[in-house]
C-alpha cells in the first residue's frame, strides 16, 4: 500500500487545482491511502500574491501539519502543487518544502499552475540555489496536458507525465436542471473563471461590441469572482462607455445547481485566456460536459482540448476581432453549434472523466513507488 501526503488547497476557492486535489481526495484509488494537509493561504483574490502576518503564520502550521503526517500515517510520498510564476508563491514553496521534502521517500510534483521552470531566470542567484533545492529532482512531475510549459524538465524530473484533467459528468447529473429549447432562447456567451484582465474580460468585452454593432441579438454572463475592487470598477465602467449594460451581467461565484443552470443556458461558451499560470482550463472542460461549443485561445493547453472547428474555434490571444468573428458563425449557425456542441461532449466523455483522470493518478502513484513499471 502507497501511502500518500497530499498537500494543497480545496474549494473554495473554486479554482481547477482546489477541484482536482478535492476530486483526488474523495476518489478510490486501490493500492494507494492518501491523507491531507490543506493550504489556505488566500481566503479572497485581493489578497492572492500578497505578503502577510497570517500567511507567515499558516505558514509555520502547514510545515508542522506535514511533519505530524509523515510520522503519524506513515507516509512516503509527498504529493504537492507548486506554485506557478509567482516569485512570492515560490518563496512560500521554498519555505515549505525545503525543511520537509527530505522526510519522503519520493516526491509527485503536480503543475496545475504552469510556468514554474520560467520563473528561474527572473530570480536572484541566492533565490535560484533555494529553487534547486526547493523543487529539484522529483520522482515525478505532472502536467495537465502536452502543451503545458515543460516544468518537469526545468527540475529535472526523473519522471514527467500528462495527466489530463477529468470531472464528473454534470449534465447526467443535472436532472434539476429546466433547459427550454436553444432556438426559443435569447443567444447567450457564457464566460466563467476569474473574472481578471488576463482571463481575457477585457477582449471578451470588445467582442461583445463587435456583434452588437453589427447588430445581432445576444446576452454575455461573465461568472466568477473578481480579482479586485479596482478592476470591477474598471470593467464596470468600461460596460457602461461601450453600451452593453443591458447585454452583460455578472452574477459573481455560482456553484451546484445554479452553476449547472448557467451552463444549460448558454448558446456557446468563451473563454479568451492568457492567464499566466493557465495550463489547462477546467470551465472549458465543463462546457464541454453541458455539450457547449467552445471558443477559446491558443495559449497553453486550450488548443489540446478544443478541437478547432470541430467543438469550438481556437483563436489568437488578445484578439477581439478574431474571437467576435467565431463568436458570430456560432450565433448565426446554431446548428453548427449544437453539432460542434455534441462533438465537445463526446470528447469529453472519451477522456476527460473523472474516471479516467483518478485512474491515471493511481497508476502515476504506484508507479512512482514501483509498484507497477514505468
């Protein structure tokens, strides 16, 4: 039996790691007990990337929760997330696992934030000796997807893996869920994610100018949480000079069947990232579960989930005027979108269930600690 130490955060906030590492945690993975020590070094988005007497404190409580859970369960595999390009996070994961990688076995990397390797070069010479040692050398490093930046590589990983992400099947589920027929809707783009300049509110926005000059008839809602106060004020305002109070609405944070509800509405889905640390995209991955055609960009990982022109379009990033082009052959061809739609879904449940993905993780696990060949 391989026992794991799996350190991260879970939902909230509703993020794709906290997703994943909770799906992790509640799945069975025969041959392999896992136990937990959860981060929560950011309780809002203002306070993500920021320094803090709380976080310093956490800090000192995670170091001495993974201590307590090598010795009192055993454990001889660490599992843990690092951080992505963010030199504040990092130094958090230096903090962390410099004074307890040794007390394992073997180390699992697993790169839900990609852009890791790329951080090496902006640090000092002192910051870059404590990387080495910090992250240096796993038994195994994950990546969402073979487009994913080569973190693996840029800490000489022994073993460097894709692992796709896999959710539950949500429309299965969804049987509370009251869909009328799309053609007797008002068109709907849906974005959900962080609701930030990088997630591409900003090019989202001028797209949606672009079609209503253009004049066709459509409602965009943008869910999630906002990185700040400023930055609402910002796009707020930004809503109001282009016009389209009375098209855009953001309904903040929505979870279970609210969530669900917002997904069965929608006519396509957007999602024009090039977040920084973005390697895979869970909300496409959940678009695709509700049989959405996706537009999305060629930035990381999105082109390896969405087929262009198959379940969706993938378009350059920061383009307005490419994304409000596909956005219109979507809304003026809705049976090309409910075709594209179905192939997303099909894609979805060929390998992308949550299934699928903790199968892969067990098998990462034991192979890992040998017990299955590499």
């Amino acid at each position: 039996m391989t026992k794991v130490l799996v350190v991260g955060q879970t939902p909230p906030p509703h993020g794709g790691q906290a997703i994943m590492i909770q799906t992790l945690l509640e799945g069975r993975l025969p041959g392999v007990e896992m136990f937990h020590v959860r981060m929560a070094f950011s309780h809002s988005m203002d306070e993500m990337g920021k320094v803090s007497a709380y976080k310093i404190l956490h800090t000192f409580s995670v170091l001495g929760a993974i201590v307590y859970g090598r010795f009192r369960h055993g454990t001889d595999t660490l599992y843990y997330p690092p951080s992505g390009p963010s030199r504040v996070a990092a130094l958090r994961d230096f903090a962390l696992l410099l004074p307890t990688r040794w007390l394992f076995r073997r180390t699992v990397f697993h790169f839900h934030a990609g852009g890791t390797g790329e951080l090496f070069e902006q640090l000092s010479l002192a910051e870059k000796l404590l990387f080495k040692l910090a992250y240096g050398e796993p038994a195994c490093s994950i990546r969402t997807s073979p487009l994913s930046p080569a973190d693996g590589e840029a800490v000489r990983s022994r073993l460097d893996v894709v692992v796709p992400y896999g959710i539950e099947d949500l429309l299965a589920r969804s049987a509370h869920v009251r869909q009328a027929p799309r053609e007797q809707r008002r068109p709907m783009i849906l974005f959900a994610g962080l609701l930030c300049r990088s997630k591409g509110v900003d090019v989202l926005l001028e797209a949606a100018r672009v079609l209503a000059a253009d004049g066709l008839d459509f409602e965009v809602q943008a869910m999630g949480a906002w990185q700040s106060a400023e930055y609402r004020a910002c796009v707020l305002e930004r809503v109001e000079q282009l016009g389209l109070a009375d098209r855009i609405s953001f309904p903040g944070v929505l979870t279970g069947p609210a969530k669900s509800q917002a997904f069965a509405d929608a006519s396509v889905f957007c999602f024009p990232s090039f977040f920084e640390a973005e390697t895979f995209g869970v909300v496409v991955l959940e678009a695709m579960c509700f049989g959405l055609p996706v537009v999305t960009t060629s930035w990381r990982g999105l082109p390896a989930l969405v087929q262009d022109g198959v379940s969706g379009f993938v378009v350059p990033i920061k383009d307005a005027l490419a994304t409000a082009d596909r956005l219109r052959l979507l809304l003026e061809d809705p049976a090309r979108g409910r075709a594209m739609g179905e192939a997303g879904r099909n894609i979805f449940l060929a390998g992308y269930t949550r299934e699928k993905y903790l199968e892969h993780m067990r098998q990462v696990f034991l192979t890992v600690a040998g017990e299955v060949p590499a």
